[in-house]
C-alpha cells in the first residue's frame, strides 16, 4: 500500500466524554468512559444507536477520500461479542454498526486499522481504554486471555473483508505495565492472528509508550508484515507547555530522527497526533501557529510507513483536534 495517510474515526465505538459531551451531560453521567455511560444512562442502548448512526456516516467518508486520506484507524472496544462480557457491566456492542462501517467505507475506497480500542479491566485507566480510573488488565490472566479471544473473533469476522488493512492488537498500553507482560500478549496476540489472516493484512503492536525498546525486540522477533504505533502529543507532558512557540514548533523535528532510525527495523506509523496545544497563544495568530506546527509534523512523519490523526472530528469546532475543521479553516492540506 502507499504511504498511509489517515484519520481516526475516534468517538464512534468507543465514547470519550470530551468528543461528544452532550451525550454524558444531559444526564449528568460522572464519569467520562463508556463504562460510566452505560451503567448511568437510563436508555444506553438506544443513546448509543442514534450515536453509531449519526456520528459518522458514509458521506464523511466520502469527504475523506476526496481531501487525499486512504486508511481510517476504527477505534473498536473489547464488549463486541456477548458470550465474551463479563455480567457485571451491561454493554451494548456496537457489531452491527462496525460491520455496516466496513462496507461503506470499502465502498467509498479507503481501508481500515481495527483498532482494539479497549481491554477488559482497562490497559490504561483513562476514558479511551473504557473504564476510567481503572488499570487492572495486566493483573489478571483472564484478562489478557479474553482479550486473545476477542482478537481471534474479529480476525475470524474480518479476515476476508476488502477494507481490511490491519489490525491493532490493543491501543496504548499503560506505561507502568511490565514489559515482559506487554511483550509475551504481543508475541500471543501475533501467533494467534497471523494464520488467521490474510499475508497482506499487517498486525500492529503499540509501543506502550516506551518507543526505543522495541529495536531489540523487533530484531530479536521476525515476524511477517507487522507495524510499530507511536503516538506523538506535544501536550500531555508539562516540559511542552515550558518551551518557548518556536522550540515547540521545532520539536517534531527532534522526533523524526528517532522514528526514521526505527523505521530501518520496523514500519512505524504514528498513530495518533494532533495540532493540540498551548502555546499558539504566544505565536502570532492561533491560524499561523497551526499551519507551521501541521507543515512541521508532516514533514517530520514523511519518510516512515505514515500517519493517522486525532481525530477527524470532536464536537469542538475550533479545536487543534478536530481534523475536518483544520481542512476547512485551511489550516491542513493534503
């Protein structure tokens, strides 16, 4: 495939608060996971119909392909399959409409990253790993087991879709997370996929936020047709709210080197980025602060396997985060 140039459709399976709040306020949910919702909400099935039907539809997708994206990263949760869910949550799963995304956006032409967005006892404790303030999974082995089980499924379902690209074994690992524990579910998770899928359908391993650990592992593994995820915030660490606008501006280029080294051992593809920020505030205007720090990330992701956004859109029009609003405002172009 050619480089990937994408979106995350982010927001749609699995909820986060901050991307769509009127879902969580008009009922006052207190927290920002999905778990919240649906054990708050008094019709959660329902809200989230409407949701997975309005949220993205195919026309977005269609506006995608027209601006120059190829592939969308699915944020997808681990409640897809009943017999898989644990009594004591009562989620909705979204199967149905994930099937349905996959048709529409093969008939649109673009292809997808499964991304397995959440894990039983959650794999980071925040609102996108589906049940916030808990990190539990690498506890359990039932745990990291059904999260096995629940890969196999959806290879088994996907296997001979034609929207296909890959599969994302689990998004953003904790940190704290043992890295023997991270590394076996990954060599696991690999085995169990890999006579499942197709030769072409890549399998991709996050780097759990430790990105140089994995030359070694990746030198030490040969395994067929797999991609290295990292992702890129210039936001979450305070060090980045004390450079100076061009020091900021300019540190993309500081993790180029770095991802072109890895990218000799591994495909890497930064899977999630954004224009996120605060220091616009001190650059001139907000516009021109976001066209340099875009033009800088872009250039800076141009020589490895690619790039995938965050996210095509939230409910905050004039955001750094909202991909479609960037392309409008004339911030991103293709």
């Amino acid at each position: 495939m050619e480089k990937i140039k994408a979106v995350n459709l982010g927001g749609w399976f699995v909820l986060e608060r901050w991307m769509k709040p009127e879902l969580f306020d008009e009922y006052n949910i207190p927290k920002s996971c999905e778990t919240s919702f649906v054990t708050h909400h008094p019709s959660p099935k329902e809200a989230l119909t409407k949701h997975w039907e309005t949220w993205i539809t195919k026309e977005d997708i269609v506006w995608l392909k027209q601006k120059g994206i190829n592939l969308v990263r699915l944020p997808i949760p681990w409640w897809l399959f009943p017999e898989e869910i644990s009594s004591e949550y009562p989620y909705v799963s979204p199967l149905k409409y994930i099937d349905q995304a996959m048709d529409f956006i093969n008939e649109v032409g673009l292809k997808v990253m499964l991304d397995l967005h959440t894990a039983p006892g959650s794999q980071n404790g925040f609102d996108n790993g589906g049940i916030d303030g808990v990190l539990t999974w690498h506890h359990k082995k039932e745990n990291i087991d059904t999260t096995i089980k629940v890969l196999e499924k959806i290879a088994l379902r996907y296997k001979n879709h034609p929207a296909l690209h890959s599969i994302q074994v689990l998004n953003e690992p904790n940190i704290i997370i043992d890295m023997a524990i991270l590394e076996d579910f990954y060599i696991r998770a690999y085995h169990q996929l890999r006579p499942i899928l197709k030769p072409e359908t890549a399998i991709v391993f996050h780097d759990g936020f430790r990105f140089s650990h994995w030359s070694g592992f990746f030198s030490e593994h040969r395994l067929s047709n797999v991609i290295l995820d990292t992702h890129v915030y210039q936001c979450f660490d305070d060090s980045y709210n004390q450079m100076d606008a061009n020091t900021f501006l300019n540190y993309p280029f500081v993790n180029q080197k770095r991802l072109e080294e890895m990218e000799k051992i591994v495909p890497v593809v930064v899977g999630e980025w954004s224009l996120g920020a605060k220091q616009f505030e001190y650059y001139g205007t907000r516009d021109e602060f976001e066209k340099v720090f875009a033009k800088n990330q872009f250039e800076a992701y141009s020589n490895i396997t690619g790039w995938i956004f965050w996210a095509y859109k939230i409910k905050e029009y004039q955001s750094g985060w909202n991909f479609r609003s960037l392309i409008e405002r004339g911030i991103i172009s293709l």
